[in-house]
C-alpha cells in the first residue's frame, strides 16, 4: 500500500512539472516579435542547415564539445548564423569548459536579447539575435570580470569571421 501510494505521488510530481513546464514555457520557436530580419519557416530551412534550424529556429540545444569554435582561438568576430549579424567578439570570449562557446559579453546591448526561459522549469536567460530573434544560447551569472556573465552560445548558431572587428 505505501508503495502504491509513493508511485503515485511520484506520478503525480511528474505530471504537475510537465503542466507547469507547458504552461510556463514562453513559445517553441525563435524569440517572438518583430525583428529586421525575418523569413517564413519555409524560407529558414532553405537558408540554413538542419543542425541550424532546430537551434536557430527551434531552441534545440547542440551537443557539448561538438563545435569546432568551442575551441577556437583565432580573432575575429561571431556573427548570427541566420542572418550575418556580427554578435560576440574573440576578444570577449573564455574557455568555460562546459562544452559551448562562451562570452562574458556580446559585442554591443544592441546586438542580442533576452527572455525567460522556462523549459527546466526553473527559470532561466535566454539570449537571442536582436536581428533575427535566432535562438543562440543562455546567460549565467558565473562567468569571469568584468561581467560576471557567462553567455553560453550554440557554437552552430554562429558563423566565425577571422580578423574581423567591431568596427569593420
């Protein structure tokens, strides 16, 4: 009888955290809004590889250690894979060693967005392109100074431009 009862309070705990998760949850798709750049959903699996879309588009997670720039070193800038948009730069970036690259910044305020996530059910940052809204990772308050955010972006959602600058 106490362990009928234990399954269905474990039953229970399951099926509340799934209803508070899809209740919570904030869209299943790329950040919602008006941006400056935007396409049908047709028109952004054309535009990007599978692996892009289902982050991008779907806020997919890439696996860790599974980006070649994880561990790039070379300068230059991270720009939105869906629309070109130059977002983080090699100067900002750190190794974490989570597995994804990641930045203690984006290149301006102006460059990325932010919204709650609750697909953990807790709470979390999503960040997003403020061009294209393409979902491209999260933000964490355990990075380095100057910030002490870790912004800890999909390496797939991002196109590696070498020698590029802010300024360029």
């Amino acid at each position: 009888m106490m362990r009928r009862n234990f399954l269905k309070a474990g039953l229970a705990a399951g099926v509340a955290a799934i209803g508070g998760a899809a209740f919570f949850r904030q869209g299943a798709n790329a950040a919602e809004g008006s941006f400056p750049v935007s396409h049908t959903e047709a028109e952004w699996k054309k535009l990007l590889t599978p692996d892009q879309f289902a982050v991008l588009r779907n806020e997919a997670t890439e696996r860790p250690f599974s980006s070649q720039l994880n561990a790039n070193k070379k300068a230059g800038l991270y720009a939105c894979a869906g629309c070109d948009t130059p977002v983080y730069s090699s100067k900002a970036k750190f190794d974490s060693g989570t597995g994804w690259p990641s930045f203690w910044e984006p290149v301006s305020a102006e460059a990325v967005g932010t919204t709650t996530d609750y697909k953990l059910i807790y709470p979390r940052t999503e960040v997003h392109c403020a061009t294209c809204g393409g979902h491209l990772g999260h933000v964490f308050n355990d990075g380095p100074k100057p910030t002490g955010k870790r912004h800890c972006i999909n390496g797939v959602a991002l196109n590696f431009k070498p020698g590029a600058t802010e300024a360029s």
